[in-house]
C-alpha cells in the first residue's frame, strides 16, 4: 500500500501482515467509528478491509471494498492507490473466476505501473511483483498455460528476493509450489513450500491455513500420508479458527482423501459428513454433489452397499435440479459402479456399456474419466482371471495406452508411473518378460524423477518380487499370475482405496563395484568383502550383460538377478557402472546413479577414466585417491 502517514493505520496493517485479521478487523471498526478521517485515510480503510475479507474468505464483502477503494482513488486522483486497488480485486475476480475483468486490470495495471511514483524501490517491486503472480494465476485460469505461469512466478520470486520483500516471497513460493506439482516436480513444490513456512514465521504471528493446506496435498501425492495428515490437521485447526466454513470444508474433505487410502473409513466417513453439512448449509449444490461423490465411494469400500444407494440417490436428484454436464457425468460414473457391485450379470454388462460412454466421450472432468477407464480394466481382469477369457487382453491394451495418453496430457506422473507398473505386469501375464522388464524399469524411473520417492520404493520392491518368482509365474496358468502379480492391489491404489506400503528401507549388503566399457572391458574394481572370489559371479554377469547389452544400454532395464545377489547397471557414456548386492534394491540403485554422477561431475577422475580406457589401464583406489573418497562416501554403511 502507499506511504502511510498516520501511526493507527500503520499499526493496522501491521496487524495485517502478521496474520492477525480479526484484530486487524476491529481496530478498523474502532478507528472509523472514532476518528474523523481525511479522504486519504478512508481510502486505505477501504482498502485494508479488501484484503482482510479477501483472506477470511469474504468474497462478496472483499470486492465491495476494492471496488469503494478503486472509485476513491479515481476521484483523489491518486494511481498510486487506484494501483493497490486494482491489485486487491483482481485477487477476489481470480476466486470468482471472473477472468474477463481480470484481463482489463492486467492491461490497466501493466500501463499505470510505468507511471507510478512510489518510493522507496521496494514499494515498487512489491507492486510489480503482485502483478506477475497476479498474470501467472490468470494464465492457469485462461488457457492452462502452466510454462507461462511458471515464468510469471519466478519472475515475482525474483523480484521480491531483490528487494527482501517477505510477504510477497512467501506469496511467490507458496504459488509457484503449485506450478511444479502440475509439470510433475514435486521435489522443487516442496522446497518452495517449506521456505514458504519459514519465511512466514518471520513476520506471522499467526499460520497461514493455506500453506498448510498445500504442504498436506503435496505429501499426500508424494504418497507420504502420515506427515499428510499432520499437515491437514494444522490447517483444519488454522482454518476453524478463522471461521470461514468454506475453508473448513476444503480441509475437512483433504482429510477424508488420506483417510481412506489410510484405510481407516470411520475417520474419513465422519470428515465427509461434517463436509457435507458445511456445503448443504451454504446451500453449495456442486460442493454437495462433490461431497456425495466421496461418501459415495467411502461407502463401496466399506461395502455399506445400503449406504451407497442412498448417496447416490441423493446425488441423482441434484443432477436433475442444476443440470450440469459434469454433475451429469458424476452421477453416470457413480451409478455404473453400483451397477458393477451387483450380482446380476445384466446389471455389470449395462456398468460395462456406461463406463465405455464415458471413456469414449469429451472429457468433461479428468477424474471422472479415469475412474471410468480404471474400473473397466477392473472388469476385463476379473473376467479373465474368472472365465480365463484372453480375448480381453487386446480390450484391456487398448484402455492402458487410453490411461497413457491421458495421464501425460494431465502431467499426472502419478498415474503415468502406475500405469506403466500396471502395463509391466499385464505383460507378464503373456510372459512378455522383456517388455514387462522395461516398463517396470520406466515406472520407478518416472516416479523417482518427479518426486514421487514413496511409489518409486513400491514399484522397485514389485520388481524384485517379479525377479524373484519369474520361475513361478512361467510355470503357472493365467489365473494363478494374476493372484501372484496382485493386479488387484496395484488398480486399487490407483483408485485411491489403498495407500502404498513399500518395505521399510534396510540397507543392502555391497560387494562389488566395477567400471567397464560396452564391451565388457573393466577399468576399475573395488570389493567391499574381503577374501571374496567375484570370479564365479563376474562370469555370470558378464554372461547376462551379452544377454541384455542392448536393452542396458537403451537404460530399458537397470537390474539383472543372478542367485541371491542383483546386479544394477548405469550407462555413462562411453562407460557402464555396476554394482554387485544383496538386499533391497531402491537403496542399491540410488547409491549406484549417485556415484555414476560424481565420476562424471569429477574432472579428474573422468579424465583418468578416458585415458584408463585409451590404454587399457586398471584404475584402483591407491594410484585414484579420490575415487575412492567418492566410494566411502556414497556406498560406506
């Protein structure tokens, strides 16, 4: 805001900044009612009570103020104000998702910003930095541009780091965090979002509900549910205390989501219902389809088959009042499930025809959509698990490929590692083991790079399990694969019913590195057990290395079992890595792509590596010290 001359209205907003509205709020009514205010001083009133309203969630009461705010500042003739104006509705618009006004005060805003005549810089930078993050929520909103978002964001990062602006760091960061969750970078979301937090604390007296909020999603995607719900308990108690039931609601209904992958339907029940409540209320009719959907399908997991019925009937009568293509959809999608838990086949044959309406149709709401597409590979699976019916195997390609697609057009990496999980185990069922190798291979490695480490670990530990039975599954019929590829279990973590349950992380037992070149020519070799013989084993690996050369190299496959010990490759071009363990092998490989980084990133060991090879010289720990302080320190217990 302005240079403010008055020491109460300072005070204000100071209460303001620290997160203190109610008090904020009341020490306005006071002033006002006290005082005779200049037009100046009124002004800022009106503009203070915007953005107060605009963080209690009092849309309607924040865009009266703003408005009142803007038609003084025109008729004071002050831009400086009228700027701040513009500023705060634009924020209530970007809510109410009123996108045409919010256009006309980008265009307003980005010609008045080259006139004003603020001091000092920083005050500057505040405002340039708002109207960025302003543009980047606008371009999400318009036309789902996430790369412009992105630049926009970082933009006003950089602007308000600049100048030590806090507020408007954390408002940058706590933004920006969203763009990489969207572009599948949660690593990136949740370093923004944790220097959010601690940045807030530096001029908060009180939390943010929101960056609480977020830091509960995010860890529920990253499949972290118990700090998840740490996080969405702090907000539910943060939001409460505000008293904005919308925002209650929302928290309320984050839980119900970590709840029932948790497991633990009662909790989730009971945060729905007082969801539920909120939104009849209010009077919220798609918030209330919304909350009908989750109890809806909390119901189906606990098998309240009674329960169901009466959500559902509840959720149709609603989609005859508002008529909303996607309350259309909901309820169509709802009702083929119910139709699916029925005994009656007539009754599973018309969910079968619905789900593939809605597969086939616009999509209207990518959830939606996808639970059609996941429930009908559920039913082509059962029947050929039931009825040994293979003829369903092309169908069930066919909706995998369709799952694909449209994971990546919703950069749901999430979804995009899952289905590739999923894709690799239907190949075992036709003993494709080379293609199932690859695409187990490509899942973890989706998950992993986009920051979904707890799905990695899982997906990882289903790869040994498929090593490790391989005999098994080529010996068993189809029906018994499938019962030991526990298909059913991977598609109810993608229906959000089961949360992820990796092993617990033990470290592995090393026992041999090495550095070849693709011709099996190695260049350096450290034991970590002494008085080991790896002649026997090296044999064996050099064996499946002729085996696997090229799908190693294509980075298609990353492990080979031999006995009890695996050996994980890592191609580093014009070289190879491998490491020789037991144990778990999520531990092993991230120790193994570590390494593989440092040789590279170290001039003086890559160089010598080139000229090992150039010579044909056998590299060691003694005539490469560093090596070896790179080895203690990456794979030293």
């Amino acid at each position: 805001m302005p240079e403010l001359i008055n020491e109460k209205l300072e005070n204000m907003n100071q209460l303001f900044i620290e997160g203190l509205y109610f008090k904020a709020l009341d020490s306005i009514v006071d002033f006002e009612q006290k005082e005779i205010l200049a037009p100046e001083d009124r002004l800022f009133c009106y503009l203070l009570k915007s953005n107060l309203y605009y963080e209690l969630g009092e849309n309607t009461d924040a865009l009266k103020f703003a408005e009142q705010a803007c038609s003084m500042s025109q008729e004071l003739e002050s831009n400086n104000f009228l700027f701040d104006s513009y500023i705060s509705k634009a924020w209530v618009l970007l809510d109410l998702k009123d996108l045409d006004k919010v256009s006309e005060i980008i265009t307003n805003s980005e010609e008045m910003l080259k006139e004003l005549t603020i001091k000092p810089q920083s005050e500057f930078a505040k405002r340039d930095a708002l109207l960025k993050l302003i543009k980047s929520v606008y371009c999400v909103y318009k036309s789902r541009n996430i790369d412009k978002a992105l630049e926009y964001g970082e933009e006003g990062l950089k602007i308000s780091e600049e100048h030590d602006n806090k507020k408007e760091i954390a408002l940058a960061l706590q933004l920006t965090s969203w763009y990489y969750i969207v572009i599948g970078n949660l690593d990136q979301a949740l370093d923004y979002l944790e220097r959010c937090l601690r940045i807030q604390k530096t001029y908060r007296k009180h939390d943010d509900w929101r960056t609480f909020k977020d830091l509960g999603a995010l860890n529920g995607i990253r499949g972290e549910l118990d700090l998840a719900l740490e996080y969405t308990k702090q907000s539910l108690a943060l939001a409460e205390e505000i008293g904005n039931k919308a925002y209650i609601a929302e928290c309320l209904n984050n839980s119900s989501l970590i709840y029932r992958q948790k497991g633990n339907l009662d909790y989730a029940m009971e945060a729905l219902e007082r969801n539920l409540t909120i939104w009849e209320e209010m009077d919220a009719k798609i918030k209330i389809l919304a909350g009908l959907d989750s109890l809806f399908l909390v119901s189906l997991d606990g098998n309240s088959l009674k329960q169901a019925e009466q959500y559902l009937l509840h959720m149709q009568q609603i989609n005859e009042q508002v008529k909303d293509k996607m309350s259309d959809v909901m309820y169509r999608v709802n009702n083929a499930l119910m139709l699916k838990m029925s005994s009656n086949s007539l009754d599973q044959e018309k969910a079968k025809e619905i789900f593939q309406q809605i597969v086939e149709e616009e999509i209207i709401n990518w959830e939606f959509t996808e639970r059609a597409l996941l429930h009908l590979c559920d039913i082509f699976l059962l029947e050929l698990q039931i009825f040994n019916n293979q003829k369903v195997i092309p169908e069930i390609n066919l909706l995998i490929n369709r799952l694909l697609d449209f994971a990546e057009s919703q950069h749901s990496f999430r979804l995009l590692a899952e289905t590739n999980l999923l894709q690799g185990k239907l190949a075992l069922i036709k003993l494709n083991i080379g293609d199932a190798r690859q695409l187990l291979t490509k899942a973890e490695r989706i998950a992993d790079e986009h920051g979904l480490h707890l799905l990695a670990r899982t997906i990882s530990n289903e790869h040994d399990k498929v090593l490790q039975q391989l005999d098994k599954l080529i010996q068993a019929p189809v029906s018994e694969r499938l019962k030991l590829l526990e298909i059913d279990k991977t598609l109810d973590h993608m229906m959000g019913k089961q949360m992820m349950e990796p092993p617990d992380l033990v470290e592995e037992d090393p026992i041999l590195l090495i550095i070849m070149d693709k011709s099996g020519n190695a260049y350096f070799s450290h034991t970590f057990t002494e008085d080991f013989d790896h002649s026997d084993l090296f044999g064996s690996f050099i064996s499946a290395f002729n085996t696997f050369s090229s799908e190693i190299f294509s980075k298609s496959i990353d492990r080979i079992k031999i006995g009890e010990n695996s050996i994980f490759i890592k191609p580093v071009e014009p070289f190879l890595t491998c490491y020789v363990s037991k144990g778990q092998s999520y531990p092993a490989l991230k120790k193994l792509n570590k390494f593989s980084d440092s040789i590279k990133d170290k001039t003086e060991i890559w160089e010598k590596l080139n000229r090992a090879a150039k010579s044909s010289q056998v590299l060691d720990i003694d005539n490469l010290p560093l090596l070896g302080i790179v080895v203690n320190e990456i794979f030293a217990h």
